[in-house]
C-alpha cells in the first residue's frame, strides 16, 4: 500500500469514522440546501430536519448491529 | 465576548479536556510501568508534531473565502460531531460499553510490562506508546481548534482555551498520581457531541446560503434542540435495552396455568 494511499485512508478514518452514509448525507443536505436557497426560498429548514434523519438512520443502524 | 465565542471557548475546552484525560492515561501508564524520560519524550514530540500541523494548516484554512470555509468546514464539523454524538448516546443508552479510565489504564500497563524487558537508557516503547495516544488524541483537538477557531477567525481564543484544558488536566494528573476516572468523560463527550454537530449545521447551512431567522441567535435555538432530540434518543433506546421489568403481584392459580400455556 503507497504511502498516499495510506494517508488517505487514515484521513477518512479520522473523518468519516465508521459510518460514511451519514457523511454523504450530509453533503447532500448541505447541496440540497444550496439548491433552494439558490432558487430563492428560505434553505435554513432544510438541515435541522436532515441531522435529524441522519442521526435517527445512524443510531438505528448501529443499534441494531449491537443488538445482533 | 459573544455568545458564538462562548459556545466557542466551551466546545474546544470541553473536547480538550476530554481527550486530553484519555493520553494522560496512556502517558501515566507507561511512564508508571517502564520510563518516565522516554513517556515525557513522546509527549514532547508528539505536541511539537501537533503545533507544526496546525501552524501548516490554520492559515491555509482561514485563507479560504468565508462562504467556501463555512461549507466546507460547517460540513465536516457536523460529519465529525454526529460521530461523537452517536457514540455518545449509545453509551448513555447502554448499547456500547462505557469510557473507563481507570480499566484502560490497566490494560495499558499490563501490555506495557508484558512488552519485555526495560532498557537502562531511552524505551522506545515507553517513547512510541506516549507519542502515539498524545498524537491521536490530539488531532481531534486540533481539528477542533482549527475548524472552529478559522471559522469565527478566533484561533488564538480556540487555542487558549485547548491549552487551558490541558493545563488542567496536567494539574489533576499531577494532584491525583493516577488517571481521572472520576471526570464525568461520557457525559462531556456527548455535550461536546451537541455543540459540534449544532455549529456545524449553523455553519454549514450559512456558507450553502441559508439565512437562519434571527442570525446568531438561532444558535439558542439550534443547541438545545439537538440537545433535546438526543436525549429523547437516549430514553427510547434505554427502553428497549433495559424494559421495565413487570410489577410484582401474587399470581393467581389461573394466572400460572395461563402463562405456562403462552410460554409452551
């Protein structure tokens, strides 16, 4: 493995962690959010019901991994 | 100062404290067990390699355009603080095991006597198992500090208050001669959790151009919001982890007849 890979690989472990669904869905809330407010409409809503969805997701996902 | 730079100087102080409590364990374990020199090199060169990585990144950071620096850093606080926030309600939940320092300063030092003999001079062991906690530990620290700090362009008031957090728990550490168990690290993680994640939905909705309604103070809004959905989580899931076990009342013999038929 070359070095870069393994930076890279380090980075996104730091980052993402262990669950990178909620990572893209943040960046797609966060381009979601840049769409409507583009189009003229008030955005700000659109991220609190997003990390609200994406925290439930991720606490289901995980609680049900423990569980098994 | 306002109230964005308080919420501000807490979360990077809280966090610090947090993981600085889990590398002085590390650094008391093996500077206990094998060498105090080589455990205070590690932590040396470990902080060295810490500011260099911040004095390289901050001002390639707060170069950025303040809307590009709001998104992309608003972004990967919220990816960073749903991370600690998750892992926080878990273990209030009881689904995941809770931080005990004083468990993991054992492991550590038994690992650290089975890792061979003591050498006279430096232990690379000692030097390596230091220098790796501090450094681990401390890239969450500076990542906060820096994501933080750049974004309200107060690093030196992020930085401060990271080094007040250290100060302190050197002082316990010094003071107690053993790990800080008794620092209520769960309960600090999962409000360091809350800030994160609620600055950077704040940040990250900003920079993708949203206006919050009432600018700032919507932060007054947004925290204990994400506050209250996450304890909310907590109760939910404690409730399936740990039901309410069933009052106790005598049962009647119709009453036993019955169960025994459901549980057959």
């Amino acid at each position: 493995m070359t070095r870069a890979r393994t930076f890279g690989l380090a980075v996104w472990e730091f980052i993402v962690g262990d669950d990178w669904r909620t990572a893209i869905g943040v960046a797609l809330a966060l381009g979601l959010t840049a769409l409507v407010a583009a189009a003229g409409v008030s955005a700000w809503w659109v991220m609190p019901l997003a990390v609200l969805g994406l925290l439930a997701l991720s606490i289901r996902r995980a609680a049900r991994g423990a569980s098994r | 100062m306002s109230g964005a730079e308080i919420g501000l100087a807490l979360s990077v102080f809280l966090a610090c404290t947090v993981e600085a409590v889990e590398a002085l364990t590390i650094v008391l374990a093996v500077g206990t067990t094998r060498s105090w020199s080589s455990a205070i090199g590690g932590v040396g060169a470990a902080t060295l390699a810490l500011a260099v990585i911040v004095a390289a990144l901050g001002p390639a950071i707060t170069s950025l355009p303040i809307d590009v620096l709001r998104v992309l850093i608003g972004g990967l606080l919220l990816i960073f603080g749903l991370q600690w926030l998750r892992k926080a309600i878990l273990r209030a939940s009881g689904l995941k095991a809770k931080h005990d320092e004083s468990q993991i300063y054992e492991e550590e030092a038994a690992a650290a006597r089975a890792a061979g003999a003591k050498p006279t001079g430096f232990d690379g062991y000692a030097f390596t198992i230091s220098f790796k906690g501090v450094l681990l530990e401390g890239l969450e620290v500076a990542f906060i500090v820096l994501t933080f700090g750049a974004n309200q362009h107060r690093v030196g008031l992020a930085a401060a208050a990271a080094g007040l957090a250290i100060l302190v728990v050197v002082l316990g550490g010094v003071a107690a001669r053993a790990p800080l168990a008794r620092v209520p690290e769960n309960t600090m993680k999962f409000a360091v959790g809350v800030m994160l994640s609620s600055f950077g939905m704040f940040w990250g909705a900003e920079g993708a151009g949203a206006n919050w309604p009432g600018g700032d103070a919507a932060l007054l809004a947004i925290i204990p919001g994400v506050l209250i959905v996450a304890v909310a989580i907590v109760r939910t899931l404690s409730r399936t982890v740990h039901p309410t076990p069933p009052k106790k009342h005598q049962t009647t013999p119709t009453e036993t007849t019955d169960q025994a038929t459901v549980s057959a």
